[in-house]
C-alpha cells in the first residue's frame, strides 16, 4: 500500500531484441533506490488528497452521473477499462462514460482518420462521444472516479497517464520504460497547452523525463499547472 519503495517485476519483464528509439534510458538502479522517504510520503499524500476529493466532491460526482445516464441511459454512468500499470500489470480504471455504448465497435470503422501517430487513437469531433461527453472531456471531469484507482493504489497523483493493452503491445523499449512506475492522473504531457499536437515519442520523451526528475517539488508543480489546465477547459 505505500506504492514503489521498490520495482522488482521490472527486472522480469521482456524487452524486445531491437529498439527503434536509441535515446537515452532510465537508470533501473537509481529508480529503485529513490528514498523511501519520498515513496511512502508520495503514497500517503495519495491516499489523503484522494479520499478527500472524493469526500468533498461527491454530491458533483452524483449529478455527473445523473447528467450522463438522462443524456444516455443505454448504460452506466461509469465506465471501466483494462489498462497497463507499473511492471506491466493490469488494472480496470474507472472513468465517468463519455461515448456512446457502441463506442468500441465503431473503432474500427475510425481508425483511418486517426489524427495521432504511434499506437494512440484519437481524432477531432469524434462521433462517438456523446453531448455531454464533450463538456465532461474538456473539462477533465470524466477522468475524477479515477480518484478511486489512486485510493486503491492502482495509480498515484502524478505519474505516465496509464496505456492501453493494445498501445502497450507496440511499445519499443525506450517506451516501456515509462511502466516502471504507477501511472497516474496527470503528467508533464497533461497540462501542455495544446497537448493533441504532441507527437507520440514526444509524448513518451515527457514521461521518461518525468521518472528521472520526481521528487514532491516536481510532483505538486504539475499538480498546480493541472489545475490551470482544467480551467483553461483545455482537456479534449
């Protein structure tokens, strides 16, 4: 429960021989000796800013609920999804609905006009995000129940934002690095101004620079830009 005092499962898990990014890679040792001081003061600010949130922001979280199941009551309000955490692992992470029930069957049908290179989907004015999807995305209010994975231990505050199994299947070794630590709900990439225009090594070169330079300074700076980026309404 105190999070990452230490990464034994990095050390099992399987790099593929070739690697198309010869950029510069993560010390493992100096990852696993990063001061137990800063794992267990991370997780307990984990664990204290998450309940808290959730205790104060609950009577948002119920109407958010009740606004998505009247625009779309074809199903729950919250929607689970398998995703890769630290050392490779599985987790389901919870997320306010913001697309329609058939959002998954219609990916296919989709994936032409994806606007995003490397494994990562994503393209303007998706049909498949409902009315109030669109608000709750650009806002960041879809991501909150998240709060629960970051109580539970499954993320933290900061951290890689967590991939998908697919995406992770294309992950050359420069770009699993990023799973030797929890993903988390906001990162350096999160509070970018105009972050959709980021290509995706940039996009993992931000996280790899993130696991190198953590520390709590480093941790609450992306935590107050992230505030600022919410209300920028910068999310989708």
């Amino acid at each position: 429960m105190l999070g990452e005092p230490e990464i034994a499962g990095v050390e099992n898990f399987e790099f593929s021989e070739a690697s198309t990014k010869p950029l510069q890679t993560i010390n493992r040792k100096r990852v696993l000796k990063k001061g137990h001081r800063y794992w267990i003061g991370r997780r307990a600010q984990d664990i204290f800013f998450s309940a808290l949130a959730l205790f104060v922001l609950w009577p948002l979280l119920a109407l958010v609920a009740l606004i998505i199941y009247l625009d779309d009551p074809h199903g729950s309000p919250i929607f689970t999804q398998t995703r890769i955490g630290r050392d490779g692992k599985e987790f389901k992470l919870y997320k306010f609905r913001s697309m329609y029930m058939n959002a998954e069957e219609k990916l296919a049908g989709l994936m032409d006009q994806n606007e995003m290179d490397g494994p990562v989907f994503k393209i303007k004015d998706d049909p498949r995000i409902t009315r109030v999807g669109h608000i709750i995305r650009r806002c960041s209010i879809d991501e909150l129940p998240q709060l629960l994975n970051i109580l539970k231990g499954d993320m933290s505050i900061v951290g890689p934002r967590p991939a998908l199994p697919r995406e992770v299947e294309q992950y050359n070794d420069y770009q699993k690095q990023r799973l030797y630590v929890t993903p988390g709900l906001t990162c350096y990439w999160q509070i970018l101004p105009h972050r959709n225009e980021t290509t995706f090594d940039e996009w993992m070169e931000l996280d790899i620079q993130y696991i190198q330079e953590r520390s709590f300074l480093t941790d609450w700076k992306i935590i107050f830009k992230t505030v600022g980026a919410v209300f920028r309404g910068s999310g989708e």
